[in-house]
C-alpha cells in the first residue's frame, strides 16, 4: 500500500543553508523540481519573508546556488528558477532513494520539509536506512497509509498515472516544453504513440473526475 511520509532535514545538509543564515525568516515554497540526470536538480520556487534585494544578495553568496533567475515579482514574493549544486542532487537522489515521488518541499527556520510518497512502508524504511549511511539527519514527521494506490480516486490506471506524473517531472507541461514525448517514451521504455495516448486518457479521465458536472453538460448539449 501506498506511504505518505513527511520528513525533513536541517538546510546545512540540503540547500540554502547560508541565505537561511543571513536572512533567518526567509521562507521558500517548492512550486517544482527539475532533476537532470543525477547531477543537477533545478528547483522553481517561492521565496519571502524578507526584501528582493536581500534575497538576491543571499543567493549570490549562497555556495549550494549555481545560477538563479527572476520569474515573478509580487511586491512580497518571489519566484525563482535555481539551479543547485551537485551535492544537492545527491541529498534529493537519497530521499527517492525506493522510487519515492517528492509531492511538496518548502524550507524555513533552518529546515526543508518534504511530503514523499513511497510505494509501501518498506520502501520508506529502506530509504531511511539509506540516508542514515549517507549521514544525513532525517526525520520522519508523520506516516500516512494511503487507502488507494495514487491516482485510482480519479480513475487512472497505473502507467496513466506515471505516464502523466513522469510528464510532469520531466516538465512536458510547461511553456516552452523542456521535453518531448519521443524522450518520454525513452524514459519510459515504450512507444512515443504510448505516451501520447496514456496522456490524452489520462488527461480525458482527470477532467471526467475533476469537472463531472461539466462534462455531463457538454455531452448533453451535443
């Protein structure tokens, strides 16, 4: 069955640690997580709690950021596309270690929390182990069971869920795309006509769960 477990590690061990260290009630929210490879994770993510030009100055000194940009600027908040040092996408391959999916991450107080979701108990215990042999100072929140294997309350099969959550990851969703399909289907160890057809089912059930009533009115009216 399905594990949902929260964790979290001190940010001398992960990233940022040295903008914590200078602006101490600076807070990041995860939007997303770009892993290239296992060398180099490009997170996209919010930051506030303090002033921009406090925040840029932090990042240019902080040594777990290799390069950072400015997407948005909301007055209070900010959203950044980094990319982080290897040495970060070594801590991020640990956490996933037993195909765990990392569905929320967000730091503050010195901290990053994580929400991953593991195939089963087993596999949290392992990735555990693991990161303990790595030295990395890991604690488990909260442990959920996860009543239905993700993506079955929206009537996905299993490979449509991947499919769409590899996808996702891969970032096939966003503008411009950073990936295609035939390199989905690479991914994936299928065909490129696979991919395209478990995303459009998948796709069609996800609105059919989301917007029933709609859908039921736009059948109607044909």
């Amino acid at each position: 069955m399905a594990t949902a477990a929260e964790i979290s590690l001190p940010a001398e061990e992960f990233a940022l640690w040295e903008t914590f260290t200078r602006i101490p009630d600076v807070v990041f929210d995860v939007e997303r997580v770009v892993a290239h490879g296992e060398a180099r994770v490009m997170p996209i993510l919010w930051a506030s709690g303090a002033e921009l030009d406090e925040i840029t100055d932090a990042f240019d000194a902080d040594p777990s950021v290799e390069d950072e940009e400015l997407l948005v600027d909301l007055d209070d908040e900010w959203l950044y596309r980094m990319a982080w040092v290897d040495d970060i996408a070594a801590v991020v391959q640990s956490l996933v270690y037993e195909e765990g999916t990392i569905t929320d991450a967000h730091g503050r107080n010195d901290r990053w929390s994580f929400r991953i979701v593991f195939p089963d108990t087993d596999a949290l215990s392992r990735t555990y182990q693991f990161c303990q042999e790595e030295d990395l100072t890991m604690e488990i929140e909260s442990v959920t069971q996860m009543e239905s294997e993700p993506g079955t309350q929206f009537g996905l099969s299993e490979v449509q869920y991947t499919t769409l959550i590899t996808a996702h990851r891969e970032g096939y969703f966003e503008v411009p795309r950073e990936t295609t399909v035939e390199e989905l289907a690479e991914k994936l160890d299928v065909s490129a006509q696979s991919v395209s057809e478990r995303l459009r089912r998948g796709h069609e059930k996800l609105i059919s769960s989301a917007l029933p009533t709609a859908v039921e009115e736009a059948s109607d009216d044909e």
